[in-house]
C-alpha cells in the first residue's frame, strides 16, 4: 500500500499540490493524468525522496524498492546486455561475491539466494526486455556509446524493468519509443508483478496497460478505477452531478437570501430572519466545475488540390549513400485525400521514407512522379532544435508574412494553437508542447497539399492530442502519419502501409491485428533467447559434469590411497582401544606379568602406527584439496 497523507508542494514559490491525499493498494498499475505543468514529475521526485514536500508525508512499504528511468542514458564501452544485467543490484553484488568467496558456508548461502532470485536465468530474461524494445541479439552485444539518444533512453528502461522494483515509476516512457516498442511495453505493464505508477499522455497505453487512474487536478489527486476510458465517463458523470448540485445550491441559498432582505427589519420576523442567516451560513457553496480550455488545432485548407495521383513510385529505391538504398523495390501510389500510416521498428526506415516522400531525398533506381505544384509540409521532432531561442512565435510568424499587419500575423499563431499570453514568449521559455504546436504550423503555413507527420505528440498533453486529431480530421490535403500513438493513428487514418524487409508495402490487417503480431513476435524472440540461453546454460553445465568426470578419474588413485588409509587409522584406533581395556586391569599384571608386557608392546606399536598413518592422511589430503582448486 502506498499512502499519501496531506500533501502540499511548491516549484518556485507556485503552488501545485495542495493537502492532497491517495491510498494505492499494492500491485496497483495505475496511470498519473493531467495537463502539463500541474506537477505530476514533481509527484514522482517526491515519491523517490528526491524532493521533499512542504507538508504532508509519502509512506511506502518497509525495505520497498523504487525503480525509474534514469535521466541520462547510458554512454559507456559495456555492451547492452551487461548494463542490463548489472541493474540487478543484488545479483551482480551476489555474482561478485561468489568469485572470491572461500568460506563454504557463505559459498552456499550465496548459490542458495542465486537460485532463488533466478540469477542463472537472467541473462535470458534481459535479453527478452532488450529484444521487446527493439535490440536483437547482435545489437544486444554492441557498446552503448554506439547507439543514438533515444536508443540509449530504451536501454535505461531496459534496465530499470529488469530490476524489477516493487515500485515502478515510469514518467513518459513511450517519448523515446516506436509504436512497436509501446505496443511490447503496454503488454510488460499489464503483467508486471508490482506496483506500477506511469505518467502517459498515451490514450491506448492507459487503456490497456492499467487498472486505475491517479487524476491530479485543481492541486488534489482523486483516484478511478478502470482504464482512462472509464475514467473520462466516470468524471463526466461527477462532474454533471456537481453541476447539477451547484445549480441546487444556488437556488436554495438564493431563496434564503430572499427571505432574509424582506424581513430582516420587521421585528415580528426577525428570529425567523436570523434562522434562515444561520441555515445559510451552514449550507455553504459547492464549488463550480473548472473546465480547462484547450487551444484548438488549425491547417490551413490548400488551395488548390491537384489530381490524384499526387505521389507514384515505381521500382523506387532510396537511401543516404550511393549504392547502399535502405529501401528498395517501392510500388506505391498517394491519393490527395489519402490517410496513410507508416508502420515499422524504428532503424527499418519509416523516416526514410517520409523524406522520400517529401523530395529531400532523391530516388536511386525507379521513377517518382509527383504532381506540378505540389505541397509538401513536414514536421519531424528533431525540428525542434531549429527554432531561434531568443525569438518568439510572433517573430516566427513574422518572417514569412514580412508586409502583414500585426493583427493578421497574430492571427495565423492563434490558428497553430497558441494562446494569446504565450504568442510573445521566447521559444527557448515555450513548453515541449508550445513548440510542438509553433512547428507544426510552421510547416503548414503554405497550405500544403500533403502533410507528413513524424511523431507529432511526444510533448504533447491527452488534450492537446484531441485537437490534434480534429485538425487532422478537418485538414482537407493528404497525410502521412508516423508515430507511436495508437489511438492517434486510429482515430485519423484509413490506410496502413508496413516499412519492413527493406520496402515498404501495404498492410491489409487493423492496428488490433498489428499489436498482437508485435506481442506475439516479441514474446517469440523472448522465448528463442530463452531457449538459447538454456541451451548456453545445459551445454555449460555438460561441459563442468564431464571436466568433473575427467578430475576424478585422475585423482582416483591418490582419494584412494587416502581411503584406505581412513580404513586403517579407524582399525588402529579400535586396537588400542581394545588394548587400553585389557591392560587397565589390574589382575593381569599379578596372574601374567609376560602377558601384560607383551601387550603393552602392541599397544605402543600400535599407537606409532596410527601416528604414522595420520600424518600421512594428512599429507595425501592437502595435496588431493590443492588438485581440486586448481582444476577448479
């Protein structure tokens, strides 16, 4: 259970969480909603301890373990797989240990807690996080510094999941991810053993992966059960109900009033009046339902649509160095009301493609024909680093509208969803969000014919994605769409094409079909690493049983000379046992003194021998201990 007693927090003086309060039973997988900026990732900070809040307290279990992404991906010379693996703390201090571990006792415990802990299969459950997030066995084994940013951020979600904390915070873990990446993701989230707490403006991914909403809203949490779906309804409803009860309120504390002004100052009314002040004063007020008002999303309608088709490739091929297409063998043609898709793994060329599109990148086999006078706006998230820091959506503007007057470039930034107080702040103070919008209407400024979209809605709020979705409904060009919102893709295109195999090419099945094959394929790999894994471990293990074999059968011959000398101290012992017997009675030495004598012989012949034969044991034993080591 987690407990969240009278929370209060402050960034910068602003008040975002306000005596808030929130019980999570224990394996919850719960999703963290609200706008932007109302202090969810402060929440998080809060929960870890990194930051500590003015009032209130955060209760955890005892010894609970809290895992998150780290915010800086790993850059290092280690191989994926080895950053993965050593997130488990316990088992890669345990593995050390056990290198240099003499003491048979802890050499046990330490195998012991291995075993129970399923040290010797974590290999293989690490390479089936890594390969569901995009890494195939090659690249598993590849350094981390060799891969890009994003690539890196999914392996520090590799390694946090495979830590398997009982606590996992995931704060927009879909941003660095592929659709196929959130599709395996959303399936991990639903079977994670633990708790789970993700901040997501992931229509689907909330939908499918959890079981609860946290809503932080007007600086309190109130927590739903069911998906965000449900979520949505169930708030619609309370919020009609308090409508609804405000509406009543007022009424009656209307009436009341009424009553009070008429006959406060006739003395024949006046207890009545001062009953009616006190029933007022008890009723209170039942606070008005705030509505958050979302900017809308507006493309500009092309001005002329030029006939289909407005794309044609045949027998294209395309790539960044001369000879070496990533893409080939593309037959495809692009309508001017076209909805389209691209679907794939990120690295098989889906951004490629779009550039293709566009024209910034030229065929090198096949022929392309595109429409005279056609449009093409593009939007990629890596744009975002072109915008000038120091200049503001207005001055964005301003640059392609140079002769306009101030109302009307005003005008066009209203259009891309900006409101009026953020038009003349500097990009650099702008949020994801803003700038998202700001370069999204950039590149629809010409009223293009056709618009490519490639993972607009990383910065973007649930909100803010709805507009989207309008926009994209109501804009009358072409559009292709790439990106890791499933919902988004659903609710705007009608068309699927698969960039796979080194081409690209139509996709018959919906995006249901599509998820469960990435599901069902990565849960395929999972198991094919698995068995490889097992099979690594059996041979490993056939391998140490016959080096074993092979030991014992070349010290055979000294354990058996220590055996038999075992046999014979034990026989020594026995006769000198035997002997003291005899000789601690006193009548042998009166009836048979040569008798008595004589055993007294034995006894001390005996007592040499035993002597001889134990240094010898031990000597022999040394040296069958220090071959074992060594072969060891």
């Amino acid at each position: 259970m987690i407990t969240i007693s009278g929370l209060t927090a402050r960034i910068a003086g602003r008040l975002l969480i306000d005596n808030a309060s929130l019980s999570l039973p224990s394996g919850t997988k719960a999703g963290l909603v609200g706008r932007n900026g109302t202090g969810k990732s402060t929440l998080f900070r809060i929960i870890t301890g990194e930051l500590a809040p003015e009032a209130g307290a955060v209760t955890l279990p005892r010894n609970a373990r809290i895992g998150q992404v780290a915010q800086e991906a790993p850059g290092t010379d280690e191989k994926l797989i080895e950053i993965v693996l050593a997130a488990d703390k316990e088992r890669a201090a345990l593995m050390a240990e056990a290198e240099t571990a003499t003491d048979p006792h802890r050499i046990a415990e330490i195998q012991t807690r291995l075993a129970d802990i399923g040290a010797h299969s974590a290999e293989a459950r690490a390479a089936g996080i890594l390969a569901g997030l995009g890494f195939d066995q090659q690249a598993q084994q590849r350094p981390a510094k060799s891969f890009s940013g994003g690539w890196r951020m999914r392996v520090a979600l590799a390694a946090v999941l495979f830590s398997e904390p009982d606590l996992l915070l995931l704060d927009e873990p879909t941003n660095y991810l592929d659709l196929e990446g959130t599709l395996w993701l959303e399936d991990y989230v639903r079977h994670y053993p633990h708790t789970v707490i993700i901040i997501s403006h992931d229509r689907d991914l909330l939908n499918t992966a959890v079981n609860a909403i946290v809503h932080l809203d007007q600086q309190k949490l109130t927590f739903y059960r069911g998906s965000y779906d449900q979520f949505e309804r169930q708030k619609a409803e309370a919020d009609e109900l308090q409508t609804k009860a405000k509406v009543k309120n007022e009424a009656a504390r209307k009436h009341l009033q009424s009553f009070i002004d008429r006959f406060r100052a006739k003395a024949t009314k006046a207890r009545q009046a001062q009953s009616r002040i006190k029933a007022l004063e008890r009723m209170g007020t039942v606070a008005a339902v705030v509505e958050a008002h979302v900017q809308p999303i507006t493309f500009p309608k092309p001005e002329k649509q030029p006939a289909s088709p407005i794309v044609a490739i045949e027998r294209g091929a395309v790539g960044y160095a001369p000879g070496a297409p990533i893409l080939r063998n593309i037959d495809l043609r692009i309508d001017n009301d076209d909805r389209i898709a691209l679907l794939g793994a990120n690295g098989n060329g889906k951004s490629t493609f779009a550039k293709f599109i566009s024209g910034r990148l030229e065929a090198e086999a096949g022929t392309v024909r595109r429409a005279p006078g056609l449009k093409v706006g593009f939007f990629a998230q890596h744009q975002l680093d072109d915008l000038v820091p120091e200049q503001s959506a207005v001055d964005h503007v301003r640059r392609l509208m140079p002769d306009a007057p101030e109302a009307r470039v005003r005008a066009r930034v209203a259009q891309m969803g900006l409101a009026t107080e953020k038009m003349a702040t500097a990009a650099r103070d702008l949020s994801g969000g803003e700038k998202a919008r700001l370069l999204m209407g950039l590149a629809a400024f010409d009223a293009p014919n056709l618009l490519i979209l490639d993972e607009p809605t990383n910065h973007l709020d649930i909100d803010s994605r709805r507009a989207l979705i309008e926009a994209l409904n109501d804009y009358e060009g072409a559009v292709i769409l790439i990106s890791h919102d499933r919902h988004l893709i659903e609710a705007t295109v009608d068309r699927l094409w698969l960039v796979n195999d080194g081409t690209v090419k139509s996709y018959d099945g919906d995006m249901e079909e599509y998820r469960g094959l990435i599901v069902q394929s990565a849960r395929g790999r999972g198991e094919k690493e698995k068995t490889a894994q097992a099979a690594g471990e059996q041979a490993s293990k056939a391998g140490q049983r016959k080096a074993n074999a092979d030991r014992r059968a070349q010290l055979a011959p000294l354990k058996k000379k220590i055996n038999e000398i075992e046999s014979l101290t034990a026989k020594l012992h026995k006769q000198i046992q035997l002997l003291d017997g005899e000789l601690a009675d006193p009548a042998l030495y009166g009836k048979n003194p040569e008798k008595a004598a004589e055993k007294a012989r034995l006894r001390a012949a005996a007592a040499d021998r035993l002597n001889d034969a134990e240094e010898q044991w031990l000597e022999l034993s040394a040296e069958y201990e220090e071959a074992m080591t060594l072969d060891a």
